[in-house]
C-alpha cells in the first residue's frame, strides 16, 4: 500500500524542493513528506511536535518556556545515552535499514596514543552520524530480530509506509503541528519503542508517566487531518536488554482516551500563553479566583491514621 505524499524530501524537481523547504523553514507547509531526516525533521522549529506537548502537559508554560528556548539555540547539544542509541538504531535498521549506514558508524577499537589512532580520533570529531560500538550493533541487531521473530509483528510491518511526516495547522488551536508517524499501514499505524520492562504492567505504567498516550492522539490526530481516516495505533516494545523480549500492544480505547484529555489539556495552555505571551508558573494568578492550598498527600493522610474525607482529596 501507498499514502499519497505532498512533497517527497529526495525530490529531483529541485524548484518544487526549494518551495517546499523554505515553507517547511517559515512553519508555513501543510502536508505529507516522505524521506525526510530526522534531524531535519527535529531542526523544523515553526511547528510543535508531540514532545512538545508532552513537555507542555507535564511541567508548566515557564518551564516549556525555558525548554523551548533551548531547542531553538542552534548552540545547544546534547549527548545521547545508550538507550536513546539503542532506541534510534533499532528504529532505523528495523524501518528504514536502506539508510542506516548513512545515519549510523560503527567506530573501531584503535590505540589512541598511536599517529593512526589519534588521526581516527580527529576523524570522529566530524562525523555528523550517530557513532556506536560493535557491541551496541549486535544488540540493535539482536532486538530487531526479535521484533521480527513474532509473525504478527511482520503482519503489522508489512507494506507499511515507514516515518511519513506530517504538518497540519490545528483547527481547533491555530498551532502549527507536525508528527513523524514510526509505521502506516491500511487500518492502522504503529509507534515503535525501545523499553527496560515490556511487560504489560510495568510498560503500561511507563506509557501512561511517560505520555505515550498523550503522543499515539497527536498522530491520530495528524492522521485524520491528513487523510481524513481515524486509524487505531499500536504500540511495538522491545525491551533493551538481554533477552530483548518484544511485545506489541493495540492501544486500549481507554489510553487514547486519556491521551485525549492530555492533549487538549496542553494544546489549550501553549494556545493560551503563545497569545498572550504570558508563560505562568504552576498557576495562573490572573485567572485563580481562589488561592490554591497545599495539602498532605493521600498516603500521607492514610498513615497517620486519620481518616480522609471527600474535600481533603481536592488539594494540592
């Protein structure tokens, strides 16, 4: 199967390149792209992504604030852990394996105290790809296997249109939104995470603290404003250690309804501050009519034995 595509990022038509890329830079394009990088996917500052609102929805508009103005400065880096390697590698060479070697260097083992070792070294410093280690790559390769081992699994993959990025304006916000959706198929779509525990309570856990919800309703949401069809999202989990176990999850009507609620909840606020330019703490005194309480937590009441009525769960 095949979505149609508004501008495709390897285009030979380099006039329809140029018009697209530039409106892509202003955050004035609406489409679908395919082929896109992700680091130019991710350096597209005019739109608002999924991890953005969850940044939004789980600290307040001074914090995104602060947040937001990190992700612009084209000085700010930061180094990526080992499970965010795992994580990237397994998305590449399980979705897109064509291009890993373009996105991902094996670095050798040489003695740096050596003329040849320390010309190595140099080298590294410009590489612009992700750089793992040999032993890194056979677990991205171990857990793609095992992802691919379960016949289910390469159902779901199978004729999908892997990482298809979408911009839309919100019609119920005017934000400009985009999302890169990990696989589409006919009936469905798919986000592929890497994890610690994909058991279904411990995973399940991670994916309601972690906003997973909150993210699979970005992507439907996108979905339908692209395509006009509500496709329902599946989880793909590997886990990143040994034994690499994988499981795949439907998403539960219930998690996509509280993704829902938490996506409104942090589309509303950014619309609100991005208006009024007004980035409140965790309140905005402007709006409280009443001075928030601070109040012992739930456990805590329970502990000390003091029995909990209604109004002292309404606290903070």
């Amino acid at each position: 199967m095949s979505y149609e595509v508004d501008f495709d990022f390897f285009t030979t038509n380099l006039d329809a390149s140029a018009i697209a890329t530039e409106r892509l830079r202003l955050g004035k394009f609406t489409g679908v792209v395919s082929g896109m990088p992700s680091d130019y996917y991710h350096s597209l500052t005019g739109y608002y992504s999924s991890s953005d609102l969850k940044e939004m929805y789980s600290t307040s508009p001074r914090h995104f604030k602060n947040y937001w103005k990190k992700k612009i400065d084209p000085s700010s880096t930061s180094k990526s852990s080992e499970p965010m390697l795992l994580g990237s590698g397994v998305h590449s060479m399980l979705l897109t394996p064509q291009i890993f070697d373009e996105e991902f260097r094996v670095v050798e083992k040489v003695d740096k105290r050596t003329t040849a070792g320390k010309a190595y070294a140099v080298e590294l410093e410009f590489e612009t790809r992700y750089l793992i280690n040999a032993d890194q790559k056979t677990k991205i390769e171990k857990m793609c296997q095992s992802v691919l081992a379960i016949k289910r699994n390469k159902n779901l993959l199978q004729g999908g249109v892997p990482e298809l990025a979408l911009f839309w304006e919100c019609p119920f916000s005017g934000l400009m939104f985009k999302a890169k959706v990990d696989m589409m198929g006919d009936n469905h779509f798919i986000e592929l995470k890497t994890c610690r525990d994909g058991s279904p309570d411990g995973f399940g856990k991670d994916a309601y603290n972690m906003n997973y919800d909150l993210s699979l309703r970005h992507y439907q949401v996108g979905i339908e404003a692209m395509f006009e069809k509500k496709l329902p999202p599946y989880i793909m989990s590997v886990e990143n250690t040994e034994p690499f176990v994988a499981q795949t999850y439907r998403a539960s009507e219930m998690l996509m309804e509280t993704g829902h609620a938490k996506w409104l909840s942090a589309v509303s606020a950014l619309s609100d501050c991005v208006k009024s330019d007004v980035w409140y703490g965790y309140f905005n005194s402007e709006m409280q009519e009443v001075e928030p309480e601070l109040s012992p937590p739930v456990w805590g009441i329970r502990q000390m034995g003091i029995e909990l009525k209604v109004e002292d769960s309404d606290g903070i």
